[in-house]
C-alpha cells in the first residue's frame, strides 16, 4: 500500500474520488462484489468513510433516523443495528450504555460503522487502495480512459471515474454548474442567497474528523 499517485501501477477499473459516505459505499459494493476490479479510493481529507456528515466528534450530534432503520445496504435494513449490538464499545465510547432500536445514536459512531465496511472491505480479494490526495484535473484520453491528476502532480488512469465530491459551498455553486452546463446562470436573488448560506453554516458547524481508516 501507499499513498503516492506516481507509484500506482495504474489503471485502475475504477478511481473514487471523494471517502465521504457516498465514495465509501460505492467502494465497499465494488469489493463485495468480488469481481475481482482494480479500485482506487481517493480523499483529499486524512479520515477516510466519515465525510462532512459523520466527521464529528461531538456524541451530542445525533443521526436523524433510528438505529432500527438507519444502514448501508437498503436490503439489510437492520444492518447498522446488528452492528451496533455486536460493538458496545463504540456506544460506550459516545457515552450510550443502552440500546434501544428507535434511539437516535450519535452520527459519530456511525462513522465508526462506515469505516469498519471500508475495513472489511480492505481485506477481500481485489484491490482496494485507499489514496490521500486532493483531485485537481480530470480529463478523457483517447480511447476513452480517464486522466486524474492530484495536486501533489502525480497521474493516474481509470476506465471509470466515480465523483463522489460532496456538496460545493453555496457561493461555488454557481461557478461549477456554468461549467459543467454551459448554460446561462440564474442570479440567486439575496433571499436565496441567506437561505442557502444558513443550511449551509447549520450544516458544515460539525465538521471535525476522527481517525482511522488512514491514507496508505
Ligand atoms: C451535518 C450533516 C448531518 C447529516 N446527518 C444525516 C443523518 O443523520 N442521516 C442521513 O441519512 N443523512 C444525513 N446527512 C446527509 C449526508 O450528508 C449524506 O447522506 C452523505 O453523508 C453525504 O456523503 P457524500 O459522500 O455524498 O459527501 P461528503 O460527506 O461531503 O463527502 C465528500 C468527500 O469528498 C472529498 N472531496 C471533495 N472533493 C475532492 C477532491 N477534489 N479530491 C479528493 N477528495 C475530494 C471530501 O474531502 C469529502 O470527504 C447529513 C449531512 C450533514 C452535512
């Protein structure tokens, strides 16, 4: 494992660009479907599976849904809850002692549960490599395959690239839509502007991150 682009026997199937939960999943359905893919996993931040939402370190930021309905895989609903009653430690640690299936747990221990699929993940047949670098360029090859570059400078090639970047900060909305359609952008008028610029401070006010799994 490693952790610079440059020394990648590349190309890879498939590169992810973004760990938060979105990235993270696609890499952990990628693995459990065994078919034996190249996939790269890269995050520009050092804790990768939490992302924006599950980033917190504060138990007093709970998940809004109840732990009998929240789960990674939509046909194994009480997933997340079987995990929860198998790892006590991690209530522990966010200061739960009892479970109960409609308690609203902390989105840090959700975090936890996200990183131990990644973890398991890791470890089947395949390849998972998990990349700590920002994305700056992508582009189409000839051929059809893809160029990333990472701001370190260093390259690497994908047959598929997955964008699972998050949400942009209200005022680079725009900028990226213009881009990305070419067409004429609507001026948000300040009511808009204020609305969006308060779901967005409500919403990034928690993002700290936790440890582990780390860049290799
Ligand atoms: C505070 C908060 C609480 C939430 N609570 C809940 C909840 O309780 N229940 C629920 O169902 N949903 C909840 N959500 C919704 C939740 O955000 C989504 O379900 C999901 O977590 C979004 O994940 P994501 O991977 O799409 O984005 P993100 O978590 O934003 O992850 C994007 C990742 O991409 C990386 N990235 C971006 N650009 C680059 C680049 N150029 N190069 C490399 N890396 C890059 C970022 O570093 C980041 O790690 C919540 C959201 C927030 C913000």
């Amino acid at each position: 494992m490693n952790n610079e682009l440059n020394e990648l026997k590349a190309p890879y199937d498939v590169v992810i660009v973004g760990s938060g939960y979105s990235g993270t999943m696609v890499a952990v359905h990628l693995a459990r479907a065994q078919r034996g893919l190249r996939v790269a996993l890269i995050d520009r931040s050092k804790t990768f599976g939490r992302g924006v939402a599950y980033g917190t370190t504060d138990p007093k930021h709970l998940l809004n849904v109840p732990a009998d309905q929240m789960g990674a895989f939509p046909d194994d609903i009480g997933h997340f809850y079987r995990w929860l009653k198998a790892h006590p430690a991690n209530l522990g640690a966010a200061g739960i002692h009892e479970l109960r299936p409609d308690a609203f747990i902390p989105r840090l221990v959700f975090g936890d549960y996200i990183q131990d699929l990644l973890r398991e993940a890791c470890a089947l047949p395949g390849t998972l490599d998990i990349i700590r670098d920002e994305i700056v360029d992508l582009t189409r090859r000839e051929g059809g395959s893809f160029q990333l570059i990472g701001k370190s400078g260093s390259k690497l090639e994908a047959a598929q690239v997955v964008l699972a970047l998050g949400n942009f900060p209200p005022g680079e909305a725009e900028r990226e839509r213009r881009v990305v359609h070419e067409q004429p952008v609507r001026r948000r008028s300040s009511c808009e502007a204020r609305r969006a610029g308060r779901h967005f401070d409500h919403w990034h006010g928690t993002n700290e991150s936790r440890s582990a799994p780390h860049a290799r």
